[in-house]
C-alpha cells in the first residue's frame, strides 16, 4: 500500500505541475495578447495611441511567459552549463575535475 500511495503521490505532482506549466503559461500568453489587442472605444476621442495600461500589461504577460520558458529550458540543460561553464544552476552537480 505504501507503493501505491508513493505512486499516487508523485503522479498527482507531475500532473500538477503540467497543469500549471502546459496550460497556464499559455493562457498568460494569451492574455497579453488580448491586452495588446485592445482598442480604445468607438465614441471616445480618435487617437492612434494605445492606452498604457493595457501595454504595460500586455508586456508584463509576455515577459512572464518569456521568463518561465527560458527557466524551463536552463533547468533542461543545467547539466549541460554545469559541465561546460561550471555554473550549478538548479542544484545541478559540479563538474568532476
């Protein structure tokens, strides 16, 4: 029984994990396109000038996405960057000397 809730216990992170990665730096992504896309309103004064907000937030989204993509792809390759520049990132081991 111990296997099993072992098991069931690391099934259940792995798939917590891909939940928030798989589907929750997309629907971030796609947030900040839906504030990059928004324009001012029809009856309002007609500028060409975005509203500021909705950019920041629109570029707050994509670096979020942007940071976690590249965290993801580092801790790929820590390994790799722990052997080759002897830089440990991610608790990677030390390169054998």
């Amino acid at each position: 029984m111990h296997t099993f809730n072992a098991i069931a216990k690391s099934l259940g992170e792995v798939t917590l994990i891909a939940l928030v990665l798989g589907v929750g730096v997309p629907v971030i992504f796609a947030a900040g396109i839906r504030f990059w896309a928004l324009e001012p309103a029809a009856d309002g004064p007609q500028t060409s000038q975005r509203n500021t907000i909705t950019t920041t937030l629109a570029y707050v989204c994509f670096v979020a996405a942007a940071i976690v993509v590249l965290a993801g792809i580092l801790y790929i390759a820590k390994d790799f960057i722990s052997h080759t520049f002897d830089i440990q990132l991610f608790g990677a081991k030390p390169p054998k000397k």
